[in-house]
C-alpha cells in the first residue's frame, strides 16, 4: 500500500528534471499521474526526454500513467488537461505545478511575447488549473495543490548580491513571488475545504537538462538532488491540510524538519548522494 494509493495527480512541465521526478516519486507511492509537456515524443537536440519514456518507466514500474500534450502558454489548453486526466484516471486529487518557462536577459531586453509567455506559463496557468481542479476537490473534502517556485522569488537587500544585478532572473523571479502569493492566499481560502496549498523551492541549485541548457553557471555552488523536490513535493501531496498549509517551503529544510529521509525516485530505497 502506497501513501498515494487511489488518488489522481497531475504533474505539468513532467518531460524531463524536476516535473519528471515528481511524477516517478508520485506514481511509486500509487498515485495515477497524468503528465503533461509541448510535446508527447519530441526533445530538443541538446534535451533528453520525452512523456511517451516517462509513461513507460512508471509503467515498467507496475503503475498507471497517461501523457497528455499541452501548451501552458496557450490558455485554451488547460481545461483539456483536466478533462483528459478524469476521462482516463479519474478526478484530481493532487496537482503539482511545476511547469515554467525561464529566460535569463536584462531587463531592457526583454520583449513583449517573452513576457508574456513566462506570466501565462508560471503564473496564469498554475491559476487556472487550480480555478479547474478545486471544485472537485472541495465536493471530496480533500486535495492538495503543490506549486513549485525558486529561490529567485525572494527579495534582495543592498548591497545586492551578483546574480541579482546580473544574472537576468528579474522576470522570473517575479513570476515566481507571485505564485508565492498566491499559494498562501488560496491556502487560506481552501484550508476549511480540507485542501491543501503549499510551495516548495531547490534549496539549492539543482543541475537538471534545463539548467545545463541555459548555460547558467553553478560552479562552486551547493547542489541539491532532484531526488529531494521529489520527496519534498510528496510529503505536501500527502500533508493534513489543517496542519501543514500555505507554507512557501524549500526542500531540504522541510523534510528534515519532518524527520523524513530522500528516497530514490521508483521508492524503492534510501538516496545516497
């Protein structure tokens, strides 16, 4: 018996690093997950990964997944999202946003679409797939909502740091406070529902094929697993909604504050760095 036996997830961004974990982490404690991505069995060049892999991998594992393809930058792309999953899994328990969309550029530089499709992804969408799974969640009693942030969301007193003044994260940190924000407001709003809303951030750096893409140097910096976001965002898919609630939480500290160890991604045993 799995802590997620019987329940339904939705995991988005799930191709590859982070959302690919998570989705692994969930299934291996039961859950049916529905991931999603732009693409179904595509990767850019540099890029590994595909749904269509990643459904076989849980599969191959003993649990149930489906692949479903969406543009979070098209708003018209969401409701379907949800629809599939019920259609194929059942209603939505657990929804993890954790897709995003990051470039690293000045200020000055960035164009209107760019903007545009960092705010729809990181933050609209996360938004309105709530706005689509709570009415569900509220008719059961129960849910969870984990919504995936970083550590470029939190402020910065003079002398400000390097990497704020250059490393270009001004959008998509903004992005991310504002899916801060929300998570705590709608926390509040969901908590005597029996619903669960929560943030988790790498405490850390963490390498996945995305960041290595972007060319973001993190030479001498600390690095945090994939392994621990994805028991991070498992102990908050799993959480009493009247006790751990409306937190923005990084990884590590929280699950050494719950006393809980990172396990390997298929569950099967404890992670060794």
């Amino acid at each position: 018996m799995g802590r997620c036996d019987g329940r339904v997830a939705i995991v988005t961004g799930a191709s590859r690093g982070i959302g690919r974990g998570i989705a692994e982490r969930l299934a291996s404690e039961g859950a049916a997950v529905a991931v999603t991505a732009r693409s179904l069995d595509s990767a850019p060049e540099h890029l590994g990964g595909t749904l269509h892999d990643l459904v076989a991998l849980i599969e191959s594992r003993g649990g149930r997944s489906v692949a479903i393809q969406a543009d979070l930058s098209d708003p018209a792309s969401r409701p379907e999202i949800v629809k599939q999953t019920e259609k194929q899994l059942g209603p939505v328990d657990i929804l993890v946003n954790n897709a995003a969309a990051s470039f690293y550029i000045p200020f000055e530089k960035y164009s209107s679409n760019r903007f545009r499709v960092m705010s729809e992804i990181n933050f609209n969408a996360p938004w309105d797939l709530c706005q689509l799974v709570v009415p569900g969640m509220r008719g059961r009693g129960c849910g969870w909502i984990v919504n995936v942030s970083s550590a470029t969301a939190r402020h910065h007193e003079n002398p400000f740091p390097q990497f704020a003044a250059t490393g270009g994260a001004l959008l998509y940190g903004s992005t991310k406070a504002a899916l801060n924000r929300f998570t705590n407001g709608l926390a509040a709003e969901l908590q005597p529902m029996g619903i669960a809303v929560n943030s988790v951030e790498p405490v850390a750096a963490v390498i996945t094929p995305g960041v290595k893409a972007l060319g973001i140097n993190t030479e001498g910096v600390m690095v945090e697993p994939v392994e621990a976001m994805a028991e991070a965002t498992l102990e908050l898919a799993t959480c009493d909604p009247m006790r751990l609630t409306g937190r923005i939480t990084q990884a590590t500290p929280l699950l050494e504050e719950l006393g809980v160890s990172i396990r390997t991604l298929d569950g099967s045993a404890l992670y060794e760095s």
